[in-house]
C-alpha cells in the first residue's frame, strides 16, 4: 500500500495554516491582528476629530473669555463680580432659577406621569408640544408673555417687571428638561412591583413615596439641576416680561449686556466667568451623582 500522508500529517506547511503536530492544523491568526490595528487607527482619529472640534466650539472660546475677564488683574476680576449691582443681579438670577428648578421638578414629574400612565385625546400633540421650547426663539416667548401678562394682560394677571413673572419665563423654557429626563425611567419602571404593594394593603401615596419615587428620584434631580443651568445664563425669554430693574428683576445676563453697552467689556466677562463657574459646577455634581447612583445599581445586580 502506498504512502498517502499530506503535508499537514506529516507536520509540513499548508496554504490553510501551520502545524502543531502531526495531524493537527493551527489557523493563523493575522486577521483578529490587522482588525485590531484597524480599530485602534479609527479610535484614535475619531478622538482627535472630538478633541478639535470641541476645542474649536467650546473650549477656546470660553478660555478667551476667562483671559478678558483678568485683563485687569485678578483685584480687577474681584472688584466687578463683586460689585453691589452683579451681587444683585447674580443673587436674583440664582434665586430666581432654585424656584423655578423646584417648580419645574414637581410639575414636571406631574406632566411625565400623565404623558406616560394616562391615555387621553390629543396625547401625541401635548407630547410633541413639551418640546416647543427647545425649538421657538426664546425671544418669541417672552413677546407672549408680555401680551398675557403685562400692563394689558387680557386675562387680568400683571406680571411685568416682577420676580413671579421671571419664574413663569423661565419655568417655561426650562419645563422640557424634567420632563424627558422623568419619562424614560417611568417608561421602564416595572409595575408589577407597584402591584404587589397594592395587593399587600399599600395605598396609591404610600405606593409613590415607597415605590416609584425613589426610581425616578435620579432622574428628577437630574433634570432639576439642567434646569437651573439652563436658568442661569437664560436671556431672550425674560428680556421683555423681567423690566430690567436693577436689584429686584436685572438677572446676571441682563447685567453683562448692561456692562457691554457702557463700554465695560471687562466687567461684563468677569461676571460671564461667575456664571459659567456655577453652571459647570452644577453640571460636574450632576455628572457625579448620575456616575455613583449608575455604581450602585450595577452593585445591586
């Protein structure tokens, strides 16, 4: 009888591979290589493009305006955030924007529960009509609420020039952040729990408070604290309806407009500095407390 063997049994090369032994065909393994290589090139290009383009669009321009705003030396910076007309403006603007966080969390999560556990006519367009304010000029809603509520409201109610009408203008463009931050979570929330304490005697409050509260709890605060940095900086919707008046309705963005139009564009910076510093905290707690409660959950599994 002849010899039959290949060279894969008798432990030579193929096209297929390379041998270990007699009989045995290792594959070669430069395709997961070459992917790999290919993978880590577009990694790494894709986080240039991210680091320029967001050096380009956020952090050049605000690190242009922190060097304007030391023009005059740190005693300079000093001397305009704390001068007694941006204390007050920066005083009613935080003010202002904590009562319309708080305003916003509990109407807000009120609006979320309906959109998501009741059925009624003209559901889609309320749902649609949430993001209203994220798309029309916010100059367009302080024209509004001017018609409704200044000196000719036809509805009786004058709120012009008055701190309760600058929670009204913000509350209004802030209301979407709360809103669809709640509503995926209630989306998701399982029921079936909301059931059994039902079935165990639980009444509808106690449900809430014990059950559903403290899943939507993070998502809550969460669009509660965008809602106050979207506050903060807010100019268009309360240019009108706010009156401007130094120490009862000038917000801080008023203010810097204020201090451009004098010719003090340095003092306008340094307060634009003092209102970016509070919103960046805000955001940075947020994005801690969202990282620590996404641990706890994960631990919890």
């Amino acid at each position: 009888m002849t010899d039959t063997r290949t060279k894969a049994d008798t432990g030579g090369s193929t096209d297929a591979g390379t041998t270990t032994g007699p009989g045995v065909v290792r594959q070669r393994s430069a395709g997961p290589a070459w992917r790999s290589r290919l993978t880590g090139s577009a990694g790494s290009l894709g986080l240039a493009i991210t680091v320029l383009w967001l050096s380009i669009i956020v952090l050049l321009p605000l690190a242009a305006l922190t060097v304007h705003s030391f023009d005059d030396g740190w005693s300079g910076f000093w001397d305009a955030v704390t001068a007694p007309a941006a204390l007050d403006a920066l005083r009613v603007t935080v003010l202002v924007s904590v009562v319309v966080a708080v305003v916003n969390v509990v109407m807000g999560t009120v609006v979320a529960w309906v959109l998501v556990r009741d059925d009624f006519p003209g559901k889609s367009f309320v749902n649609a009509l949430i993001d209203l304010p994220f798309a029309l000029p916010t100059i367009v809603a302080s024209i509004v609420l001017l018609s409704l509520y200044g000196p000719q409201s036809p509805v009786g109610i004058h709120l012009n020039a008055t701190q309760p009408g600058l929670v009204v203008a913000l509350a209004f463009v802030t209301l979407p952040f709360v809103v669809r931050s709640v509503q995926p979570v209630l989306i998701e929330a399982d029921k079936e729990v909301e059931q059994a304490a039902a079935s165990l005697g639980a009444n509808n409050l106690t449900i809430f408070r014990r059950v559903v509260l403290p899943s939507l709890a993070p998502a809550i605060i969460s669009g509660g604290g965008l809602a106050f940095a979207r506050a903060i900086g807010e100019y268009g919707s309360v240019v009108l309806i706010g009156g401007n008046i130094p120490r009862r309705t000038q917000v801080a963005s008023q203010y810097i407009q204020q201090q451009i139009e004098v010719d003090r564009p340095v003092n306008a910076a340094a307060v634009s500095v003092a209102l970016l510093a509070i919103s960046f905290a805000t955001l940075l707690i947020l994005r801690i407390f969202s990282e620590r409660t996404a641990r706890k959950e994960q631990a919890s599994r």
